[in-house]
C-alpha cells in the first residue's frame, strides 16, 4: 500500500456515515426502509399521545350521553340521535365529530414531521446515503403517513364502538335508510367508513408531506397542514365559491353516509377516491421535484 493511499484512508473513513450514527440503523432497500420507518413512527411517545387524544372523543362521547341523555333527531353532530338505541352509533358519531378538526390535525402533525423533522435533527442526509434514492425515501415517508391515517381512523371508530356497546349495549343496525341489518354487517359498514374517512386524509397527508420538503422547521410543515385543511373546510361553507368546492380535498370528507343506506350507494366512495388521488398525484409531482433538486445540508 502505497503512503498516499494510507494517507486517504482517514480522510474516507470520516466522511463515511459510521454505523451508530443517526439513520445508520435503517433497513436497506424500500421494505427494510419502510419497516424501520414504521418502527420510528410508532415508538415516539407524541405518536401515542395523538392517538391517545382521539381515543378521548369517543371516551367523553359515550360518557356524556350516558349522563345527560340522548338529543332529539336533526340536533348536534350525525348519528348522535342514535346512540342511545345502539351503541355502535358512538363510533360513527365519534368519527363525525373528529372528522372536521381532530383527525386532521392529528395527520398533520405526523405528515408534516416526515421530511422537516429529519432534517431538523440532522439526520437527512445519513438517510440519503441508502441506495434507494430520494424518490423511495419520500414514498416511504408517505407511506407511514397513510398507514397512521388508517390506524388512527379505526381507533377512533373501534374505541367508540366498544364504548358505545359497555354504556349502550349493540344489536342490529339501523340504517339510514331505515332497513336493520345484523350487528355483523352493522359491524362490517364500520369498517368501510373506516376505509372512506382513511382514503379521504391520504390528500391531505400528501400535501403534508410536501409541505414537509419545503422547510427544516416541522412546527411550520405541521401548522401549515392543519391550516390549509380548515381553510378548504371553510371555503367549502362559502356559496359565493360554489365552483370551487368540488375540487377541494376537504370537499366529500362528510360523505359516508352512503355506506350506511341500503343498497349502498358506491358512487361518494369512488368520486372522493378519486379526487384524492388527483390531489396526491399534484403533492406527489411537487414534492418529488421539490426533494429531488435541493441541496440537503442536514
């Protein structure tokens, strides 16, 4: 060996990423990448602390109705009308209420952590040194943003659920097309509402994330999330905007009333399909342009 190449020796072993050092841990390729990434996502104490706060929506629901008592048809949030006659209605009235601010807020919190959080703690570019390339690492990040969407929509149903069914009792279903289903099936349109509101926060998760690439500070990446969600809510109360409301990612988040009726009716669930994945498809594209052309520092 030759001293000039002794000499270089410390030189690339400092530059190297050494394997304690943050990221160093991550699986190699996109699975391994995915997996460790899921691990990080649900190890951190503020990732259990949001879910926490959605398991107290249906808590409290329950609880209140139970004391004070049901409410008359057409007053208060949907479905609350009926958890007195079926429990399982506190899920779903739970989901309503969350829908709006809490569920949202929560996504926020996580998607906009994605990319920011990484490099606010410096850890950006050891991830970059893994093979699979910028583009995987942001589909992976995405990815544990809609595996938590998902998770955190069936807490929230399957919390108020058994709630409902300890304080109220459950049996067959009353549809909103006054046909009673079985408790089983009941239970089965639960899990399709589930899938409906999960589908409905994959846009917003997306236009989290790529709000994450635009910053190193993830407070703004989570707060400008939460913002753009109220703010597409509210322009879509505003009727002189009527033209806009159908391309607002907020616009069918309400609708899975549908799945509760008999037949269901599948047209809501493939049109807010649908328009999730455009809006996907627009934060996808930016992002991806956005990540792939910036200079990361830490």
């Amino acid at each position: 060996m030759s001293s000039r190449d002794a000499a270089s020796r410390p030189a690339d072993a400092a530059s190297a990423p050494s394997p304690s050092a943050p990221g160093a841990a991550r699986g190699s390729g996109i699975p391994g990448l995915l997996g460790s990434e899921l691990a990080t996502l649900f190890r951190r104490l503020r990732t259990w602390m949001l879910l926490g706060a959605l398991i107290v929506i249906p808590v409290l629901l329950g609880v209140a109705v139970r004391i004070a008592g049901g409410t008359r048809a057409g007053r208060g949030p949907a479905f609350l009308d009926q958890i007195t006659d079926n429990g399982v209605f506190v899920g779903l009235a739970a989901l309503a209420i969350a829908i709006p601010l809490f569920l949202p807020l929560t996504i926020s919190v996580v998607a906009g952590d994605t990319i920011a959080g990484e490099a606010s703690l410096g850890t950006l570019r050891y991830l970059l040194v893994a093979p699979s390339g910028r583009v995987a690492l942001l589909a992976v990040k995405y990815i544990a943003a809609a595996v938590f969407c998902i998770i955190a929509t069936f807490v929230v149903v399957a919390v108020g659920v058994v709630v409902g069914a300890i304080l109220f009792g459950a049996g067959p279903l009353t549809l909103l097309s006054g046909t009673q289903v079985s408790l089983a099936e009941g239970l089965v349109r639960c899990l399709a509402v589930v899938a409906y509101v999960s589908v409905s926060m994959l846009g917003l998760a997306a236009i989290g994330v790529l709000l994450s690439t635009l910053t190193t500070v993830p407070v703004g990446a989570m707060a400008a999330t939460a913002i753009l969600a109220v703010a597409a809510q509210i322009v879509g109360q505003i009727p002189q905007l009527s033209a806009l409301h159908p391309y607002l990612f907020t616009d069918r988040w309400l609708d899975f009333g549908d799945l509760l009726r008999s037949p269901i009716s599948w047209d809501s669930f493939v049109g807010n399909a649908l328009l999730q994945m455009v809006w996907i498809a627009i934060a996808a594209a930016l992002a991806v342009w956005r990540f792939t052309t910036r200079d990361v520092l830490t």
